[in-house]
C-alpha cells in the first residue's frame, strides 16, 4: 500500500512540475534578458514614434507600452500580440522581442541609407 502511494505522489510531483512549461511556452528565464532584448528597439521606436528618447526600462508588461519621453506608446502587434506580455520573462517573449528589436534596426538603417546617402 505504502509503494501505490509513494507511486501516486511521485507521478503526481511530476504532472505539477510540467504544467507551467506546458502552459507557458517555455521556462521563466531573468527579465533582465527581455528588458535588453528590447533595449534598441524602443529607443528607435520612440524616435519613429516621434520622441527624442525612451526612458531605460520604461517598458509596462502589463499594457506594452514604453515611456518616451514621459508620454506611453504602445508597443505594435509584432512585439506583444496579445497586447499583454508574460510576466515574468520566458524564452518564446524574449526571442519575440529579439526578432521586433532587429526589425527596428533594418528600418532604421534603411531610412538613414534613404535619407542620408
């Protein structure tokens, strides 16, 4: 009797320890590794968006907004399609940013090859 239970509360521990990752799309990692993932792409976009600067971890992940300059801009639908991030910082939101913050990059590099041959 004692061995079904030992049996019951082991495969029980791991059903509990592999639900979040099936339900979070990956491990938790440092949010400090989101907020440099979006680093360069937020103070493009608050300078596309029409600010001088954004404010360093100025990002909400609550609402996707970043603060530029004092005012909140919200980040488009390819860094946050839910228009919510996770919280904490995952693997699948950090490559998300990775990818929306290197799109920043080519459109600025191709506005500056535009606008300053």
């Amino acid at each position: 009797m004692y061995r079904n239970i030992s049996i019951i509360v082991l495969v029980f521990f791991a059903v509990v320890l592999g639900l979040p990752e099936s339900q979070g799309g990956g491990s938790d990692i440092d949010l400090l590794e989101c907020y440099r993932a979006v680093s360069e792409g937020e103070k493009i976009f608050c300078e596309l968006s029409g600010y001088d600067k954004s404010v360093s971890g100025g990002l909400d992940y609550r609402t996707c907004e970043l603060e530029c300059d004092g005012q909140k801009v919200r980040l488009p639908k390819a860094a946050c399609p839910r228009r919510k991030m996770h919280s904490p910082c995952n693997e699948e939101l950090k490559t998300k940013l990775q990818n929306w913050t290197k799109e920043m990059q080519t459109r600025k590099a191709r506005l500056v090859q535009k606008w300053c041959p």
